[in-house]
C-alpha cells in the first residue's frame, strides 16, 4: 500500500513554488511602488505657445477648484484656439500626472462627458497621422449629444512617446513603467470640436486631425521625455 505522504509531496512542492512566487511578486510590487519617482522637470503648460501652425488661442480657460479637487492633476491646459484655414474652433484640454501611485490618475471623458449630461451618438478609435512620425496614434473618437448640441471629441494618454487609446493599456503601461523604470506619470490630452447644423463630421476629424498635427510634437517639450 502507497503511503499517502508520498502522494502529497507533489502536491506540497507544487503549492510552495506557487506561495514563493506569489510572495516575490509581491515584495517587487511593495519595492517599486513604494519608491519615490524622479521625474524631470518641465516647463508649466500655461506656457504653451498661443499659436501653433495655423490655430491662434481665442481664449484661456481654467480648472475651478472644485474639478482640481476630483482630477488632482500636477498641472492642467484648458485653451481654445481658431484657425481661419479650417473655419473651425477647438478646445485643447490637457491634464499632466507626474505620478499615479498616490491614487492620482486620468479621469475618462468616457465617464465625465455622460455625467455633464452628454449622450455618446458614435464611440470608436481612429488613427492620426504625424509628421516625424512612422505610424499613426490612435485615438479615441466620440461624437457627442446633449440637446441641439454635437460635439467632436478625440482623446488619448500620453506618456513620454506613447500615445495609447485604450484604459485598460494604458494602466497596463502604466504597470510596466513603474517595475521598468520607476515611473507612472502621464497626460490625458484632449480635443473637442463643436459641430454647428452646416459643420459636417468629415470636415470637424479633418480640422481636429490638422489641429493635433499642429500641437503633438510642441506638448511633447511640456511633457516628461
């Protein structure tokens, strides 16, 4: 007859090696997040250029205190600017987080445009174009709704060279970057268009498309490298 503690040495050496490993995930986990990041100075966005290729800012906007509280972001952008070449006005907002481990992370406009009262009528990605650049950034599209109104709006994360569209990629970047390298900053970088009864949509992606092709690489010097 087999002895039974023979059978359960397998066993015991298989759930050991799983418990270790699980305890030194564990350990790396505590030792990355706890340590302090080192993440290069940069210049304020309330410096960012007031013209950028053909868009010139019409107006400087702010971040009351109230929505401060909630974003708890390190520094914020919130400008419009107008282009006589494309006829259109957009809105560029940018919240910059030189860390994540102290619960500071990008609120989605996936979760604050409903909130505000506004109903999502297209909700897919697109790829923009760069100069300098092999491949396009993808980007998150929505064409939004409240009453009479339309809005266009592309959004991304972005962090050092990386533009992801995704949440749940760019938390896993974010991941990666704190065991890598020791850093989880980042920056949500928004676009809104308002589409008025003439303004197609095709018309709106073409100005925003011109509109990021013009600040991507000068928000890039406002940006950790």
């Amino acid at each position: 007859m087999q002895d039974p503690k023979q059978n359960s040495t397998p066993k015991l050496k298989s759930t050991l090696i799983v418990l270790s490993i699980v305890l030194a995930a564990q350990a790396l986990a505590y030792q990355t997040f706890t340590k302090s990041e080192k993440v290069a100075a940069v210049r304020p966005l309330v410096q960012f250029p007031a013209q950028i290729g053909t868009w010139v800012k019409t107006q400087e906007g702010y971040v009351d205190e109230a929505t401060q509280a909630v974003l708890q972001a390190d520094d914020t952008l919130n400008r419009s600017y107008g282009s006589n070449a494309s006829g259109f006005g957009a809105n560029l907002f940018v919240a910059a987080f030189r860390s994540q481990r102290n619960g500071a992370v990008p609120h989605s406009p996936k979760n604050c445009l409903p909130g505000s009262g506004w109903t999502p009528i297209i909700n897919d990605h697109i790829y923009v174009s760069l100069p300098n650049r092999s491949e396009p950034i993808e980007v998150n599209r929505y064409i939004i709704q409240r009453g009479d109104s339309k809005s266009l709006v592309l959004y991304w994360y972005q962090s050092r060279d990386r533009a992801v569209a995704s949440e749940y990629k760019a938390k896993l970047y974010t991941m990666l970057d704190a065991v890598k390298d020791n850093r989880t900053d980042t920056a949500l970088v928004r676009v809104v268009i308002g589409l008025n009864g003439n303004d197609s949509q095709e018309k709106a992606q073409a100005a925003a498309e011109d509109f990021i092709r013009s600040f991507y690489a000068p928000l890039r010097t406002f940006l950790p490298s």
